[in-house]
C-alpha cells in the first residue's frame, strides 16, 4: 500500500506555501493555474490522434522549426492560461522570438514565467511521450512596471520553482517550489492531479545512461572515453550500463529521476552550444534534478551558475545523479589537459 497521502497538487502548493510565512499566495495561484493550463493540454496530446491537430501547421517556428499544430495550441493555452491571473509581469516561450508582454488591461504581479510549451514534438506523431517545460523566477526591475528581458535572463540557480509534465501512458506533473520534488498523476476520471511521488530522490548513482549515439563521431574525445568506460565489464561499478534513449527531453530526465543514472546532450564539433535550450528547458530541469539530490553540469561547470545572454540560448547539458555526472566532468577536463 502506497504510503504517499491522498492529495491533490491545489492541497499540495497550499500546504508548500504554508512553510513560508511571509508567502502572500501569489506563487501558489500561479502554479495551480499552470496545472490547469497542463490538464487541458494533456487532453489535446492524448486525443491528437483522433482529432485533426497532427501534423505541421505549415509554419516555422523562431528557430526555422516546423512547427506541429499540437506546439501552438499548448503554446496559446499557456498564454491564455497564466496572462490575466495577476501574478507575472512577463513570459517567455520556445516559440515567441520575444519577450510576451502581459495585456495592459491586466493587472501584473512579481513572476516571470518561462515555458517550452511542447518538448519533443517531434514525436507527437509517433506517440511517443513528450511534455511541458516551466521555469519560474521573481521579477528584478520595479514592481507595478511592465517586466523586462533583464526579468527573464536570470541564471538559474534564481529560479523560484520549476516543473514540468510527461504526457506518456499517464500525464505526470513534477514540480519544485524548493522543498523538495513531488510528482501528480493526473486522474482523468475526475481531472485533477493526485500526489503519486512525494519528495523524489534521486539516487546517488546509477546505471543507464542517455545520450543520441548517432552523434559519437563529432564528440569531445573524452565523452567518447567516458561512453567506453560505461560498456565495459565491472561488476562493482554496475557496468556495463545500460542504454535508454526516447529522443524526447522531458521523458529521459523523468526517467532519469526516477531511476537515477545520467542524460546527456552535449555539445559538439557540429553543434558547438549544444542542442537544448538554457532557459526555459534545461535550467528549469536543473533546479528539478539538483533539489532531488542529483547534479547539472554544462560539462565543465555548474549549468544553473550560467549568467544568460539570450533567451533562446543552447547549452551542453550533463544532468542526473551526482556520482555519475561527476564522473563525465572527470573524464572531459582529464582529456581537455591532454590536449
Ligand atoms: P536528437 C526533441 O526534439 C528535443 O528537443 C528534446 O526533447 C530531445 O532531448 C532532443 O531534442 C533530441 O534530439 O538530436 O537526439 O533527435
């Protein structure tokens, strides 16, 4: 029998927002809203098939993306979701080059919401999981003013909360407001999302990593190193690992939370910043990973500690449980010294 209580993620942030005394209410309305927002996306992802938002659009998102219609919805139910409730003076999504004013008409609050609305939608006609990303700081610039870029560009470790949704075989919503990190499956028979992981550890070390292998010719030599040591035979370390790639960001971290070990996008002599975004998909997982126990490293350094020049930056990213991403951060700088 499960030991986890019976309760709901509004009952959850209340009582979260009860260990801070001098809360005022405003990040837990907000993080309700933005499970309200998930749920209704949930229910577009899991009947996608059936209903005709598969497929492009026909556009091209900021990155010369196409972009599938399932992106734009989660995108513009987002927005409509989290503009009006008084709580940001800002967003930011993966697909708005800009900054995303809040309407005139509405009143602004102290947050600063940055989201991938859609990660992995790639996949989304393949049915395999992909999710929602969120990254939430407090504002910088005077309150009561329209928020800034300088709002958004915050590094990481700045951040308030974070979470993020797998919409798999069960739509799962994983957050951090800083103690801890507590996941909901979202009960369809009643709509709401009920606490199924309460305070996720990580373990201290692993044994499956996660990395796209197709890439292993334009590599660091010491990544190359590092994957070679992992399939090799040692029974004390728990090698050879094992492999486990989905090619969707939210649903190999998620895994990786669970069952510890270490994902990996890095970047390389095609790709010299990487493929995932700082802002509102790796920093965002970072504050997750870090506050379960675990550990986020560009490759040579702790990734929350990048100060951001951009909104849409890429980064290398290392991330999952300590030990393990130790252990890659050895075996690049060791390689960086020998060449
Ligand atoms: P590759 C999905 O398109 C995504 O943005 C992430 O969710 C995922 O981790 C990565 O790209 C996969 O990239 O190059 O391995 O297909």
């Amino acid at each position: 029998m499960s030991k986890t209580r019976f309760m709901t993620i509004e009952r959850h942030i209340i009582e979260e927002e009860r260990l801070h005394p001098e809360a005022t209410g405003e990040l837990s309305r907000l993080l309700s809203d933005l499970a309200i927002a998930i749920k209704i996306i949930s229910l577009q992802v899991n009947k996608a098939g059936l209903v005709d938002i598969l497929g492009l659009t026909g556009d091209e998102n900021v990155h010369g993306e196409h972009v599938k219609k399932l992106d734009m919805y989660a995108h513009d139910m987002l927005f409509k979701a989290m503009d009006h409730g008084g709580h940001l003076c800002v967003m930011a999504s993966e697909e708005e080059e800009d900054i995303i004013r809040i309407p005139d008409d509405f009143k602004l609050g102290k947050y600063v919401l940055l989201f991938d609305p859609l990660d992995g939608s790639s996949n989304i006609d393949a049915n395999v999981s992909i999710g929602t990303i969120f990254s939430i700081y407090k504002r910088i610039t005077p309150d009561h003013t329209p928020g800034t870029l300088d709002d958004c560009l915050q590094p990481g470790m700045k951040q308030v909360a974070s979470g993020y949704a797998v919409y798999g075989s069960s739509t799962i919503l994983v957050y951090t407001a800083g103690h801890g990190v507590h996941g909901f499956t979202l009960d369809p028979a009643i709509g709401e999302f009920i606490l199924s992981h309460e305070d996720i550890k990580i373990p201290e070390k692993g044994k499956i990593y996660s990395i796209n292998e197709g890439n292993y010719l334009y590599w660091h030599p010491g990544l190359k190193k590092y994957i070679k040591y992992l399939q090799e035979e040692d029974n004390a370390t728990h090698r050879p690992y094992s492999s486990r790639y989905v090619g969707s960001m939210v649903a190999d971290i998620h895994r990786t939370l669970l069952y510890g070990g270490i994902f990996m996008y890095p970047s390389d002599s095609r790709s010299h910043h990487g493929k995932l975004r700082l802002m509102y998909e790796c920093n965002p997982m970072a504050f997750i990973v870090e506050a379960a126990g675990g550990k986020a490293s560009h490759g040579s350094g702790r990734l929350m500690e990048i100060v951001p020049s951009n909104l849409h930056q890429r980064t290398p990213i290392y991330i999952g449980s300590k030990y393990d991403v130790d252990m890659v951060e050895e075996f690049i700088a060791r390689e960086e010294k020998n060449r």
